[in-house]
C-alpha cells in the first residue's frame, strides 16, 4: 500500500507561523532542511560550528541570504544564525 504525498501547499500553510530550529545549518542536510522549512512559511533559526579548515561562516552566510529569497509569503521569513568555534574539553 502506497501513500499519497501530502499537497505541498497545505503543508506550507501548516508551517506558516511556526519557528524551526536548525543545528548544523550551513551546509549539507542542515541546509537543505533550512531551505525546505523557509520554502513552507516557517521562520528558520539555525546554527553552526566555524571548524579550522572550513569557511562555514561564509556558507552560513549563503544560508541565510538563500532562505529570505526563497519565501514563498509577502513577508520575508525571519533568521537567526550562531556560530563560533568548537571548544576542547576542559577549555575557558
């Protein structure tokens, strides 16, 4: 038995108002669950970590500009991003 997709209008609707909280937003599955949420009406907050090696500020950055172009409502949809670096253990 296979079940139909839901409309994904009705789905956007459903997300209208609501907030979504993302970890690990900047890039790969966080990312594309960021656009996804903001594409449906949620108001997306998302974080991540700056690692050594990785620009992941500047791809947080795209994030962020790609969720407020993607709305789908009048309004654009509201972000907040937090990044900083790892901590060690142990570490102040």
């Amino acid at each position: 038995m296979t079940q139909e997709r839901p409309d994904p209008q009705r789905v956007g609707e459903s997300l209208s108002g609501r907030v979504v909280i993302v970890t690990g937003g900047a890039t790969g599955l966080g990312r594309a669950a960021c656009l996804e949420f903001a594409q449906r009406g949620a108001a997306i907050a998302f974080n991540y970590l700056d690692l050594p090696g990785r620009d992941v500020t500047a791809q947080a950055l795209l994030t962020e500009t790609a969720i407020k172009a993607s709305s789908t409502t009048p309004a654009s949809p509201t972000t907040a991003r937090c990044g900083g670096s790892p901590r060690r253990p142990g570490a102040r």
